[in-house]
C-alpha cells in the first residue's frame, strides 16, 4: 500500500483526498504523505499494531538493559528522551481524540467523551482525560489551526495546550473577545518555549486580568464564602482534615507557614523516629509519621518571623517543593521531617502561639505577605491583579484589604522603588535586595535546582572579600547545598537583569 491510498474502516482501499465518512474531504499534502509512507502508518488497523510494538520494545528495553553500563551523561540523555517519547505519546492520543471526536463516536455509543475515552484508556486520570478531551475537540476548530499544528509537532504538549483551551472557555462570555484571542494567541505562541508550571502562573494571572470588574468582585465574594474546614475522621492513629480556601486565604497561610516550615539541620535529630522497615542506619522518612514534638516546636519556634519573601514561581517554587534530602543517617544534622511534616509542625506551632497568647496580644510580627503588581493596578487605573508569593492571583481589590490586616510587602512592576545597589558599604544584601533576588530568580538559581526563595541565601557572585559588591548585579540565591558547592568548587555566574546563567566547574564541562 502506498501513501495515496488509505484503507477505510469497513475493508477495502480509498485514495487519499476521498470524502471522509464524516466530513468533507481533506487532501493529503506532499509532505504529509513522504512521512506515512517513511513510518508505516498509512492503514489505520495497522497503527494500533505498531504503537503495540513499540510498546513491547519499551517493556524489553526496561526489563533487559544493562543500565548499570551506561555512562552518567547517557542516563541523563536516555531519561530526557524517554519523557520526549512518553510527551509524544500523549500528544498522538490527542491527535486520536481530535479523531473521534470529528466523527462523533461518543455521541453514537451514548457517552461523553471524557467517559468514551476513559473507556478506552482505563489507566488515565479524570483531570488527564478531560485535558487529552478538551484538546482533542479543540483542535477541530479552526480558531485553534495553531495549536492543532503544535500538538502535532510535539512542540506544544497536551498539558500545555490544555491550559490554554481552558483559559479561553473560562472568560469567553464575560470579556472582550478580540483581547481574550490576542492574549491566547500570544500564549500558544510562547508555549513551547514556556515550563508548564509557567504558562499555568500566566493563564491564571491573564485569567485574572480579563475578567471584568464586577465579575471579580463576584468571584471573590463567591470563593470567600466557599472557605471551609472539614474534620474528615481517623486513619491509622491520624485524624484528617479538609481545608479549602480561596487565593487570599490560601496566600494568607502559605505566607504565615513557609517560614516556619523550612528545614532545620542545626538542630539534634537523632531520636527522630526510624520508621518500621526502614532498617537501623537509615532509610526514606515516610510522610505522615509523628513527629517529635520537643524538636518540632524548637525547629519552628526558631525560625519565628523569618519570611525571607520572594515570588514564587518559574520552576513551580513554594512550600510544596522538596528539599531533596530523603535518606537520613541516625544522629545526622539533616533534618529528617518531609516537607508535609514540616508543614504540619509549623501549622501546629502557629495555633500553639495563638492560643497560648494574652487575649489580643500577638506575639510574632504580621504575616508578610509579597504581592508582585503592576504600578497601574496598585493605583487602581486597570483592573488587574497581584501576584502572591505562592502564585496565588489575588485581584487588586483584595490586596489593598489584606494590607490593613497582613504587612503587605508590594513588589511594584513599572514603578519607583528602593535603591537596590549599596556597592562596597555593606556586605549583606538588604531585606529589600532579597527581595528584588527572588522575584528575579524565584529560588535557587542554580540550574535544575527547585528550593523555593524563601529557604535559599544571599550570594556574592564575586565574593565580597575579593572586591564584589553587594548589588543585584553580583547578588544570585542559593540555596545552602549549591551554597555550599558553589564555594568548595569556586563556581562562577553571568548575572543579567533576569537570569543568573551558572558556568559549569571547568572540569565538568562538556568538550
């Protein structure tokens, strides 16, 4: 069979550019043809089989490769192609799902389509299954012919494309439609070249920002009267609980607990509890365990008021972001908590302190909460919206309310601010360079690295003792573990207003 010839779904061959069962007819370009004809995949019983044999090469290579003979920079390349091939994989399902939906096969057999693709792919999720959905309709349109060309290419990921089809359907009836299809074009543009974490932090600040004023004001007083907290029951010795909140309360409580919630290696670990199984010298601290209460309350208790501040966000920082440090000697000066623990034990502190406090007495400074804005919002000449430090948008409205109540650190796009460069008067960096450094580099800096700002340290790129000023231009965060390895290797940066782009020690850098 060659490539202009397509084998349709009852038998017998058609040539290409023949009306399809279901919609008119749509030639196959010159190009599209050289490459079924290359792959194989002209006749369509015959792509289920070749998907299935690529499936079992996947299974034999997994199962039989000498993994333990590849190279350190060959396991890196092969997990990099693997997540390639496992995107492609997801967005050719896309693909299949345009189909299906285009010839209407739910609707024939009674069923939605998420239900007729969840049929027919049991093993995915419900949220992965309305996205590969949503797409897949979407690209039959043709207001969409873009991100259609995206997904096919693989430029553009299901995940990704998702987030914009969803944007688009969210405030299509209540904005303009010419500026939602401006910012949504720009956005499919920009998404191959976006992190997902990215281009989701992007649609809801758009999401935000499109929406006209009463229906913000709505919103807000919808989702604040929505709150709740729920005592679930017990499990295994734990109660649980359900708590929802809306972007200012849940901006409100990351803020308060990510300070207390960071790791403590300076304190005494070494009666934290081994977990059954997990062998005498170490093992992997499961989350949930109990806690030691003495050396929780020491580890959140000290660290009472440090919100170092930051924006959170490039690469999916905040206070849900491990710290890496999993396996755990006894008596080692790791802390051992998860960072679910670590959480836990801050929340429990926070109450502790309130309760135990003199009626209308505080004991610790206000939550400090960073709010990045644009100077137009803040003065209220556009609608638009702030962006909290845990990614949370709160509209403009809100933030100037949660000021009387939180000390609302604005982090001013467009505006004046405070001088941000003290060259050789100080060595350390000011509260307010700290926070310039995270909103500028949203964490660690140090490539691959996702410690949120708020646990990261103040570096001189050109140490201070050899002459380097204590400006933003030689300042970069770190968190303590690349702090450290940054100075034992005596690793340099190239600092831009935007980026800090680490060079590689000279040693490990590639020919």
């Amino acid at each position: 069979m060659t490539a202009s010839t397509m084998e349709r779904p009852g038998g017998g061959a058609s040539p290409a550019g023949v009306a399809h069962p279901e919609r008119p007819a749509r030639p196959v370009g010159e190009r599209e043809a050289a490459v079924a004809e290359v792959i194989g995949l002209t006749d369509l019983p015959g792509l289920a089989a070749r998907l299935a044999a690529m499936a079992a090469e996947l299974r034999l290579v997994a199962r039989s490769t000498p993994l333990w003979a590849m190279a350190e920079r060959g396991l890196g390349d092969a997990i990099e192609q693997a997540q390639a091939v496992r995107e492609m994989a997801h967005n050719l399902s896309a693909v299949l799902a345009a189909e299906v939906s285009a010839r209407g096969l739910p609707d024939r057999s009674g069923l939605s389509r998420n239900d007729w693709v969840a049929g027919h792919a049991p093993g995915l999720a419900a949220g992965a299954s309305a996205a590969l959905t949503a797409v897949g309709a979407a690209m039959n349109e043709p207001r969409w012919a873009a991100l259609s060309g995206g997904v096919r290419d693989g430029s553009i990921s299901v995940d990704k494309a998702a987030v914009i089809v969803r944007l688009r359907d969210d405030v299509i009836r209540c904005a303009d439609v010419a500026q939602v299809d401006s910012v949504v074009d720009a956005m499919v543009e920009g998404a191959s070249a976006l992190g997902i974490k990215d281009l989701r932090r992007l649609a809801s600040h758009a999401r935000a920002g499109l929406r006209p004023p009463a229906v913000v004001e709505d919103d807000d007083q919808r989702l604040r009267a929505a709150r709740s907290l729920t005592k679930i029951g017990r499990c295994a010795g734990m109660t649980e609980y359900l708590w929802r909140l809306d972007p200012e309360g849940s901006a409100i409580v990351d803020a308060a607990i990510d300070a207390l919630a960071r790791p403590r290696p300076d304190l005494d670990w070494s009666r934290w509890p081994t977990l059954p199984g997990s062998g005498e010298s170490s093992g992997r601290i499961g989350r949930g365990s109990a806690a030691a209460r003495g050396a929780a309350g020491e580890a959140a208790g000290g660290a009472a008021g440090e919100a170092a501040g930051g924006a959170a966000g490039r690469r999916g920082r905040g206070i849900d972001a491990e710290d890496g440090g999993a396996r755990v000697q006894r008596g080692s000066s790791v802390d051992p908590r998860s960072a679910a623990t670590r959480r836990a034990d801050a929340l429990l502190e926070l109450i502790g302190r309130a309760v135990a406090a003199p009626q209308g007495v505080t004991r610790t400074p206000r939550t400090k909460l960073v709010v990045t804005m644009s100077l137009e919002a803040l003065l209220d000449r556009l609608r638009g919206a702030g962006l909290a430090d845990n990614d949370e948008v709160l509209s403009a409205a809100t933030v100037r309310r949660v000021a009387c109540e939180a000390e609302v650190i604005p982090m001013v796009l467009g505006g004046p601010s405070q001088s941000l460069d003290i060259g050789r008067e100080d060595r350390y960096f000011t509260p307010a360079q700290r926070l310039a450094l995270a909103q500028r580099d949203r964490g660690c800096s140090y490539p691959g690295c996702s410690v949120p700002p708020q646990w990261c340290e103040a570096h001189h790129v050109v140490h201070w003792l050899h002459g380097g000023t204590t400006d933003l231009s030689n300042g970069a965060l770190l968190c303590g573990r690349h702090h450290t390895i940054v100075h034992q290797l005596g690793v340099t940066a190239i600092v831009t207003p935007s980026d800090v782009i680490w060079q590689p020690p000279r040693e490990h850098r590639r020919p």
